[in-house]
DNA sequence: GGTAACTGGGTTTTT
DNA sequence: CCCAGTTACC
C-alpha cells in the first residue's frame, strides 16, 4: 500500500509527472514520499512545508491510501481548509471523499458529538467559550471564599485560566500555583473545592467547555475496545505546529498514532509562542526521543523571504533551544530592512502609515502590507492616523466579533433552544430583561432548571418574575417556543432574533447597527445543516475580523492587515511593519519576569520578522506614554526592545525620523496688532 | 433586598 | 472598552 520512495521514482519514467511534487526540493519530496514510519520535519520558517505537507497528502492518496483514513490535525480552521483543498486538487477527488481535517478543538467536538452517549453526555450538549466558563466561575466563586474584595482574589478569568492550564499541562493545581500563580497560593484549597464544583455543575448544565471537548476525545480514544477502533479508522495523522501543543494533545496524537505509525508532526522550536495557554515546545524533542525509527528531515531552504530579511532573523532567532538551524535565501539578497527611529509614539504612527504608502505607491498593494504588534491595542494610535488618511484596513486578533455583548445575547438564547439545562445562558437571557438584576435572574435561574420542560410551560417562570418584567419575558419565551417548533437553522435563528429584539433596542443605544449584525448571523445559519452544531463550530472558531461578516470582499477592495503577532502565525506579507519595538511592548512588560517568558518574546519577534518577504520596517519611538491608554497623557523616554542587539542591528539600516515640525502658516501681516485688555475692568 | 445609573481605574497573547 | 464600587431610588 505505500509504496517506497524507489518504486516512486520509476514509476514517474512511465506515467506523467504526477502534479504533487512538482518543483518540490529534495527536502520536500522526501517528506512527501516518506512511508508510514514516524516522520517529525523540523521546519524554519518560510521554508514551504505547507507545500510539503500537502504534496505529502496528495502522494499518500496516489500511493492508494484512502482520503477519508488520513486527519490532518492544524492549529486553525483557516489552515486545514487551505492545506486540504490544495490536496485534493492535487490529485482530483470526489469531494465527498477528503480527508479528515481541523483545530484539535474542531475534530475532538466531532468525535464527541458522535459518541455522546458512551461518554455519558447529554445529546444537547453546548460548547462554551472562555469566557462563558468565565460566567459561570463568576457565579460560583462567591460560594468558596473567593468573592469580595477583602482579601486580594484571583478574578473568574484567572481563575479560568488557571483550571484550564492544570488540565492542558496535566500538573497539579499546587505545582500551576507556585511556578506561574505564586500570588493565588493562599487560596489554594478553596480553588480545589471551586474547580470540583465547577466541573460538577458544568456537567449538570451539560456544558462542555474548550479543554472538555479535548479531554473528552482523550478519554474516548482510551478505551480499550472503542477507541482503538477510532482510533484505526486512520492510517495516517499528520500534526503542524507540533511546537505549540500541549500534553493533552500530545496524548491524543499519541493514541492516534500508537508507536508512531502513520505519524507525521512539523513544527519549529524557535516559533513555540503558546506557553501562555500549557503548550510546551520540548514535546518536538521528546518525539523524537521516544520513537527511536523516527525519521527527521529538517527543511531550512527558505522559499519565502529575502536574504537581508533573513539575516534579522538569523540572528534574533533563539541559539539556546532549536537545532542551531539558520535559513538560506532563495530569492536572493533584496533591500535592507529598516530600523526606524521615530521621536514618539504619534511620529511612529505617521511613520508607518507614510511606509505604507510609499510602498503602495511602489505598487505593493495594501493587502500585501501587514502591521503587526505585541497586543491588539497597541495599534490605537495607528488606526487613527490610517483613519485620517482615509487607508482602509482590517483588524485580525483582539476583540472578536463573538464577543461582542449582543452577539453573545444571540448565541446563548439560540442555544438553550436544545440545552434547557445551559444555566448561564438563562442567566444571561434573563438578565437582559428590564428590572431583572443578578439577584432576580439566580432565583429564575433555580425555577427554570426546576422545571421539566421550561419552554413548554413557560408560564411558569413568568408567574415567579417581578411583576414588571413579566410581559417582556412572557414576549421572549413565547417567540422561543415558535422557534423551537422551527426545523430550518435559517428561519429557527431569525425567530431566536426577534425573540431578543425588543430587549435589545432597550438595551443598547446603537440597537439598529447590532441587529443588522444578528441579522446577517442568521443568515449565515440559514446554510448549517442544523443551529446547534452550527453555534458549537462558530464558538470553536469565531470569525476573526469585524470585517468577515459583512459579506464576500470585493475583488478589487484594498485593505491593509493589522495583526496581533499571534494572529499572524503562518501567514506571510510582501512588506511587514512592526511598530513599538521598544522593552515593554516587545517584550512585553507582563512577561518580562521569568526567564522563560523572556524566551517566548523573543520567539514572537522571531515570529513577526519572518512573516516579511521582501520589506521589513521596525519602529523604535524614542518616547512612549507611560500608560499605554486612558487620560494620563505624559511621556517618558522608551528603551530600545533588548532584542535589538548590536549584531541584529548591524543586519539593519537604521534610519532617523525627522521630528514633526510644527509650521504656522504666515498670511499678511496688518500694520499693527495690539492687545487690550482695558475693558475687562473698566 | 434589589436594580439602574454613574464614576474612576485598568487593560497580553487564543483554540 | 470592561470591571468594581457607590449612590439614588423602588
């Protein structure tokens, strides 16, 4: 079934060359043409093993394997969309016939979903985000000490954060605390008691959070009979990204692929910029270690930027961990990237829309630019000077669409349509309502959970609100129930619109706007196969700009990408900005208290560097605002980020902004100008 | 006891 | 922009 590299050759003298491997380098080809033993590439950035991972795909199904036996494991959703379909044209399937492909996240819920009865869960599950597990932490914590303010308390988010890291990492909450929470240690047994009872009520609300989802998978794929069955129905499981995983999902790869079989993992050490959330990059190594006939090919031809590009990275690339791998050009040696010094931060701003432009003017498009940057906010003053310029851009990372209030308001009503058990979502639903505060909304909470069938005998609960809510709530329940009644995701999540409308106008001022938003939501919906699975996959994968939602772009439209660093992950510009290259924001302060926090900004300047193919500007303000947003508006004299050091800027051509100058335009003069004040006090 | 409206202080990165 | 804390009103 899989043929060797050998006979591969041969057969190319007698058949057509088969479209996967041409131009591929000899690197490439031997990854693609590998068998079925452990392969881990090891590749630098820009290297091309998108190209070699899908040509690995297409050769796999031309050497016989069926498509729908091969899962293709990525970081995002984006990513295995764009490597499965360039497969598939590759070698010409039936499009019912690819293979399977997704986030871990996306792949564990469909497995889960399918098995939800052996893994004893509710059929209606609902999958909540971070911030829901938020939500419901926030409900809970009073009850374990952990409200108020009198003593200092981990808030829900960290608290979130902290559950989720003991789970993704598999340590114990004690040894979480110590290394990466010291000042949440003494709370640590009311957080234990508040983690066991959080995982309790989430199972009781039939809740799955992010780290559920993976666990869950996790503990189908041990059983003994049913998951070795799952888990044959692959023969091949190829991973990206392998740097930024975390035990848990070393785990699931590992049950995928026992002994490694069939197992293909690409990643790169220098590139691992997911401690924060429990990844680990020693995971590449241990592979490595752990299968002793694994083959490792290391890709360090870089298909993608200039030579001079390379040279920065070269040198900011971290020497400590990786394999010392240094990447060659092959589009030679290209203009010297920029190290711009500019007086402040608003110079810096006017600086780099001013590159922006002067590369479109070099007919570099817009959409080929990208400014990235440490944090979303850190591109306020950025926005406002393209803005002023009237240059059109978009926003990737930060603040998400599905994380916008009325979208939520949205979300969560449509999901208690098949989970009347989901207490945050009535929570939430409730709250919305006029006269209905937190204390109002926990009681109806209890009553509509008391309730067998809520949304049958809604009366009910509209009989135990305060009087003056009742109508409105009677409105909302009812217009659920038709929704219910409704089998088509279109129609069912228009209906779950109007329910929400009157409480929306009442609560927002800018009510009109946010509709249209739901509205084109809902018509998104109308193309699910059912509302349900269709909610779990967009809080799986959120849309990612504010723009994805405003239909299809046009052709023609030009826009400029502002990325945070992470967003920007895989992804590649002719000309790259990254402004505030200045200790504090890159590196940022927040991690430049551990040694291996440290090292993980050095990666996502490492990171941001190589996304460049031919232009490169880096932007150091001279003076920075001691708060990064909010009244206080006074300077104080940036530093230089630390990884600029003197060999990285050696590769650099360093270049002084001129300071702005202000010039007050001089008209005619009159004969004579006086001032006088005498009759303020006459 | 409970809700709404206002104020002042603070903001990393994401499946 | 989101939060916690305060205050005025029911």
């Amino acid at each position: 079934m899989h043929g060797s590299a050998g006979a591969l050759l041969a057969c190319k003298h007698m058949f057509p060359t088969p479209a996967w491997d041409e131009g591929l380098d000899e690197a490439q080809l031997a990854v693609a043409s590998h068998g079925a033993g452990p392969l881990v590439v090891v590749a630098g950035a820009g290297t091309g093993k998108t190209r070699a991972l899908v040509s690995r795909v297409a050769s796999l199904i031309q050497r016989g394997t069926a498509p729908e036996r091969i899962l293709l494991l990525t970081f995002t959703r984006r990513a295995a969309d764009e490597m499965l379909s360039r497969a598939t044209n590759l070698v010409a399937l039936r499009s019912d016939r690819r293979p399977w492909g997704g986030t871990f996240h996306a792949v564990a819920h469909r497995y889960v979903a399918a098995y939800a009865v052996p893994l004893g869960l509710p059929t209606g599950f609902s999958v909540i985000d971070p911030g829901e597990a938020g939500d419901l932490m926030e409900l809970m914590r009073g009850d374990y000490d952990l409200g108020g303010t009198a003593v200092r308390s981990p808030r829900s988010a960290t608290l979130v954060d902290i559950y989720s890291r003991c789970i993704n990492t598999g340590h114990r909450l004690h040894e979480v605390l110590e290394v990466d929470y010291p000042w949440c240690k003494p709370h640590l047994d009311a957080m234990a008691e508040l983690f066991g009872a959080y995982t309790a009520r989430k199972h009781q609300a039939a809740l799955l959070d992010f780290d559920d989802l993976l666990l869950y998978w996790r503990a189908l794929l041990s059983e003994e009979d049913l998951g070795r069955h799952v888990a044959e129905m692959f023969d091949y499981v190829l991973v990206d990204e392998y740097q930024d995983v975390n035990s848990l999902q070393v785990d699931i790869v590992r049950l995928l692929a026992p002994k490694g079989r069939g197992l293909t993992v690409v990643g790169d050490e220098a590139q691992a910029i997911y401690g924060f959330r429990g990844a680990d990059f020693h995971h590449l190594r241990e592979l490595v270690l752990d299968f002793p006939d694994a083959s490792m090919i290391t890709l360090q031809r870089n298909f993608r930027s200039r030579q001079g590009i390379l040279d920065v990275a070269n040198t900011v690339r971290p020497n400590g961990d990786g394999v010392g791998l240094r990447l060659f050009s092959e589009r030679g040696r290209g203009v010297k990237p920029s190290l711009v010094h500019c007086h402040d931060a608003s110079a810096e701003a006017a600086a780099v829309v001013e590159r922006v432009l002067e590369a479109h003017e070099r007919a570099t498009p817009l959409r080929e630019q990208a400014v990235l940057l440490r944090a979303a906010h850190h591109s306020d003053l950025i926005e406002v000077e393209l803005t002023a310029r009237k240059v059109p851009y978009r926003k990737y990372g930060g603040l998400r669409f599905l994380e916008a209030a009325h979208v939520k308001d949205f979300v969560m009503t449509a999901r208690l349509l098949d989970n009347p058990h989901d207490e945050i979502a009535w929570y939430r639903l409730l709250r919305l309502h006029q006269d209905i505060g937190p204390a109002r909304a926990r009681a109806l909470v209890g009553t509509a959970l008391a309730t067998p069938d809520v949304l049958g005998d809604w009366p009910q609960l509209v009989a135990a609100a305060p009087a003056a809510a009742r109508s409105a709530l009677a409105g909302t329940l009812d217009k659920m129930v038709e929704a219910r009644s409704l089998p088509a995701p279109g129609r069912r999540a228009e209906t779950v619109v109007a329910a929400i409308r009157p409480l929306l106008v009442g609560r927002y001022p800018d009510a009109a706007v946010r509709l249209r938003d739901l509205e084109r939501l809902a018509a998104a919906a109308a193309k699910a196969p059912d509302l349900s699975s269709w909610l779990a996959e967009l809080t799986l994968d959120p849309p990612e700009s504010t723009g994805d939602f405003a239909g299809p772009p046009h052709l023609d439209e030009d826009y400029l990408i502002i990325s945070t660093i992470h967003s920007a992950k895989g992804l590649e510009w002719s000309a790259v900005h990254v402004p505030h290259v200045v200790d504090g924001f890159i590196p940022i302060d927040m991690a430049l208290g551990t040694a291996d926090g440290l090292e993980e900004e050095r990666r996502l300047f490492y990171v941001a560097v190589t996304r460049a193919r031919d232009e490169l500007y880096l932007y150091v303000p001279l003076r920075m605002p001691y708060h990064r947003r909010g009244r206080d508006d006074r300077h104080g004299f940036a530093l230089q980020s630390r990884f600029l050091e003197e060999e990285v800027i050696s590769a650099l051509d360093v270049v002084e902004q001129p300071v702005p100058r202000l010039r007050v335009p001089v008209g005619p003069v009159p004969a004579k100008i006086s001032v006088d004040l005498s009759s303020l006090w006459a």
